[in-house]
C-alpha cells in the first residue's frame, strides 16, 4: 500500500487572527515570503503525496487560486522581463495535483476529512493540518511514511507536552514498540480534564489513516464542542486494528496560535537563504535595545 493521497482541511474561519482573517483565509497568512498553507503542501511533495484534496468552505477561493496558473499576472511578468519570478509563480501551479471538496457545515475535523471520501476511496491516505509547521531535516510526514511502509497501519504524529497542558491536545496512552519513537496506541482522549490521564503524547497535526476511518466516522456522535472529533473515531478504530503513534523528528509550531504564528516567521525567516543572516543581526539589536539590565 502506498501513500498517494494527502486531505489538507481549510475550511475554518480562523477566528482566532481576527480582524486579519475576516477577508483573507487563515492558511494564506504569509510566512516570510509564502503562504503558510504552501509550506504544508510543500512538505507533502517532498514526502511523495501525488494529490492534495483541500476541504474547503466559503470564501475560501484564494487558496485554490493560489495553486491555480495566474495567466494574466505570467504575461506581467514576461513583458517586464521577471524570468526568475514568472518561474517561481509558475512551479506553485505545477507543484501537484489538486482537488477541491466542500465541508458545507462546520461540524469538526472528523465531518471534514469525511467529505473527502469519494476522492480518497478506498486507500490508505495522509491528514495534514494547515495550523501545525514543522521545521525538520527530514519532512514529517515523509517520516511517517516511512514508518507505515513498516506497519502498514494507521498513525499519528504525537509530541510531548507538559503535564499542565494535556487538556489542550488530543491526548494517546500507549505500550512501547520495538521500532524507534514508536509507540502502540491502547487509549485516545480529546482534551482531557486534568489528572485524568498520566501521558504527555500530544497529537498533532499529521496522520495516516485507513480508509476504515469513513465509516466510523458517519457513524460518530458528535463530542467535544459539538463537533465529529477525529480523536473519537480514531480510538474506535483503535478497537478494530492496530494504530501506532510517532514522536517525529522535528520543531513544531501552531501556526493557527498568534505566538505560534510569531516563532514560525522567526524559525523560518532565519533559514532563508537570502534574509536570514540580516534578521539574525536585526534580532540581536532588537534584544539589546529592550534588554532591561
């Protein structure tokens, strides 16, 4: 079994950069010089992902224009001679192929990787949140895949958390695997009140899923918030087959958070090849000027 296929849902309304989302799309919030969501579809390219099914919403357009060929602003480009730059646009509608599908109410991340059943259809496939960027040697979800071709299972990226901040994540209890950073799920909980559970795992916004997954999901009740939680029916599905977490390699950042969006544009902004050596020296000014001693 391969993994060919990649869901990216983008159909919230980004409530929480608020007044800047109300015209603009969350996942189009620029990360030094791209949109956050070219990142994740980036790194599902580098990890061999062959389509992108975006699960969209109103007034979500500027994402599927942003990957679309642009003819007029190509002959722009051409006439003033942006070679480079014409190319560069260009590559961004080559990148891959990509399929749009619409979650018509917001009813949670469960109801949106639904919605994508008929394109998925019967295989194994990858989940990538817009929100969560991560910073690695080696793509995430291109680690993960790695791991599936040894398990041939569904997986979950998971990283630890202080204990303090457990009831912010979907939260995985496990026993230890033989391979590396793996573990066996036994137990999955959405948020959990604290001092409910002793793990720090963390799930995050990278999986590979069954295509099991569709039918649990039409039939899971919604949880937390109201809303179909993913982590419902993955714990259903924890009771039918195996299903492994991974504490991948990498930094990880939220990019939906507004301090989370900050460290991503400082993370990525000092490994531009271009800028990052005059931000690391504006950065070390900035800090001596505010230092209180």
């Amino acid at each position: 079994m391969k993994i060919r296929k990649a869901v990216i849902p983008v159909a919230g309304l980004g409530t929480r950069f608020l007044p800047a989302t109300k015209a603009i799309p969350k996942e189009m919030l620029t990360i030094v010089d791209r949109p956050t969501i070219q990142y994740i579809v980036e790194e599902a390219v580098a990890s061999g992902i062959e389509q992108i099914v975006f699960v969209t919403s109103e007034g979500k357009s500027a994402i599927e224009n942003h990957f679309d060929y642009n003819f007029h602003l190509d002959a722009v480009l051409k006439e003033k001679n942006k070679v480079t730059l014409g190319e560069e646009i260009n590559n961004i509608s080559n990148l891959i192929d990509v399929v749009s599908v619409r979650q018509k109410k917001p009813l949670g991340l469960g109801h949106a990787i639904w919605t994508a059943r008929n394109v998925i259809g019967d295989e194994p496939f990858m989940v990538l949140l817009g929100d969560d960027m991560v910073l690695s040697q080696v793509p995430c979800a291109k680690q993960m895949i790695s791991l599936f071709e040894q398990v041939g299972e569904s997986i979950v990226a998971i990283q630890r958390v202080p204990m303090n901040q457990t009831h912010q994540y979907g939260i995985v209890e496990g026993e230890d695997d033989d391979r590396e950073r793996t573990v066996r799920i036994t137990r999955m909980v959405e948020k959990p009140a604290p001092g409910t559970t002793e793990s720090d795992m963390a799930i995050i916004g990278r999986y590979i899923l069954m295509p099991d997954i569709f039918n649990i999901l039409s039939t899971t009740t919604p949880g937390h918030g109201g809303e179909i939680q993913l982590t419902d029916a993955l714990l259903a599905l924890t009771k039918k087959r195996a299903m492994y977490a991974y504490e991948f390699q990498g930094t990880r950042y939220d990019a939906g958070d507004k301090m989370g969006y900050l460290k991503a544009i400082i993370a990525y902004g000092l490994r531009h090849p271009d800028l990052g050596q005059s931000l690391r020296e504006h950065l070390l000014e900035v800090t001596a000027a505010y230092d209180p001693s």
